[in-house]
C-alpha cells in the first residue's frame, strides 16, 4: 500500500493508471444505475476526466 501511495506522489505510471481506470469504471457505473440521478448527471464528466488523465498519464515513467 505504501508503494501505491510513494508512487503517486512521484509520479509513476501504475498507480496513476490505476487511479485513472478505478475513475473510469466509476463512471460508466454512474451512467449505468438508474436510482441516483445527480450520479447519472455526473457520470460523463467523470468518466470524461479519467480518459484524459489515463491518456495524460501514459507519458509518465515507468514504476522502478
């Protein structure tokens, strides 16, 4: 856990993808459930900013 952490305040590629795809998923959760409304409301701009922090993040070196 605590490489997880050290590898997001160092900006290594794993744990930012993961981060990245965890926000993803929520998203499309989002969009998919039909009982909270401000979570439909919400879940394009989410799934939005995970798409473009997996793509920003992708640039990242790799983990050591």
């Amino acid at each position: 856990m605590t490489r997880f952490f050290k590898g997001l305040f160092t900006f290594r590629r794993g744990p930012w993808e993961m981060l990245a795809t965890l926000l993803i998923a929520v998203g499309v959760f989002m969009l998919m459930q039909p009982f909270v409304l401000w979570a439909y409301t919400y879940s394009f701009i989410v799934t939005l900013i995970g798409t473009v922090m997996f793509i920003v993040v992708s640039h990242f070196p790799e983990q050591e």
